[in-house]
C-alpha cells in the first residue's frame, strides 16, 4: 500500500511538472532570462499599451451604442488609469533601440514626454468621474479627451504605426 501510494505521488507530481513546463513553454516563459533586459522592457510596455488600448476601446463599443453591457465601464477605466499610472517606469535608458516604436524624442525631452503622460492620467481620472455619473453623453466626452490625450502622446513620442 505504502508503496502504491508513493508510486501514485511521484506520478503526480510528475504530471504537475509536466504541466508547468508546458505553460511555460506556451507563454514562451524561461526562468533563466536576465532580468529587465531591454528587448523584455520593450515587450512588456507594448503589452501594457495594448492592454490600454482594449480597454479604451470596449468603452468605445459601448459609447457608440455597439454593445448595451454597461458592467464592466468602471473596470475598464480602472484598467486604463492604472496602466497609465506607472508608465514613466517603462522608458528607461537602453530602451530606445531595438523593436520599439518609442521615438528618442522621450529621451532627448523627458519634461515634454511627462507632461504628455500627466495629460493623459488627467484624462483617464476624468474618465472614471464620467462612468460614475452613468450617463453615455458625458462618458463619452470624458473618452473623447482620453483619446485625444493618447494621441498627445502618440503624435511626438511613438512613430506612425
Ligand atoms: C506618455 C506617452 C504615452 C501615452 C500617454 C500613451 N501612450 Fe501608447 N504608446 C506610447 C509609446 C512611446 C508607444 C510605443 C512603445 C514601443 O513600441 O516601445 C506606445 C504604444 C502604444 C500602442 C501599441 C502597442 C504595441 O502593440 O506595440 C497602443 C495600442 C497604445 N500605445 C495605446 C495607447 C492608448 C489607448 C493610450 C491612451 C489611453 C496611450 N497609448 C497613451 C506612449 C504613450
């Protein structure tokens, strides 16, 4: 019995492995990268963009009448002010080359880079105060200055994609 059940563990365990390395495997995850590498920066600020970018644009749908789910209006915002809050951490120096469409302007005008940012957490403050009030027609004047707080952004820092 003792034996059996042993055998029966390690086999779990086992299985567990397995399905660790598989996970890792899929999301391209190796514990043996150099931390904060700059190619990895790079990535992770651009997912971190993206993530803003469909949270952006599901309140879109819903502004624009595509979709009537009003629930998740709040958490969406929430998610693009937060995304917002710390990305002054995501441009450091070594980052300004390789596969990344940050122009050096971020780096040769950090004052006008941050002052871009502040705008847009502005924005995105304004947007949650808009979502609180429930209605669509101040919702969606709060997402209009959002956007256009991006493209503050966007047009001097980021090059045309
Ligand atoms: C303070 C500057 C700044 C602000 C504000 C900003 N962005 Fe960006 N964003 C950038 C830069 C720079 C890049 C390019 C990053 C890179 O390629 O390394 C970028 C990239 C992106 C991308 C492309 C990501 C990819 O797939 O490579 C999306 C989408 C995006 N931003 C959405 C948004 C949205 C939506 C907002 C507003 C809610 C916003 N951004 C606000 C600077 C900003």
């Amino acid at each position: 019995m003792r034996t059996n059940k042993g055998t029966i563990m390690t086999a779990r365990i086992k299985h567990v492995l397995t399905v660790v390395a598989t996970v890792c495997a899929i999301f391209g995850l190796s514990t043996a990268h150099a931390a904060d590498e700059p190619e990895n920066i790079i990535k992770y600020r651009q997912n971190l963009m993206k993530g803003v970018g469909a949270h952006i644009t599901n309140i879109a749908a819903v502004v624009k009448g595509q979709v009537t789910i009003t629930d998740n209006l709040m958490t969406d915002a929430q998610s693009v002010a937060n995304g917002l809050a710390n990305v002054d951490k995501l441009f450091p120096v070594g980052t300004e080359r390789g596969k990344t469409n940050a122009l050096a302007a971020i780096w040769e005008d950090r004052a006008g880079f941050n002052k871009a940012l502040s705008d847009a957490q502005a924005a995105a403050k304004n947007i949650l105060d808009a979502v609180d009030s429930n209605d669509i027609a101040v919702i969606g004047k709060a997402l209009g200055a959002l956007g256009k707080s991006c493209g503050g952004c966007h047009k001097p820092y980021r090059k045309k994609m």
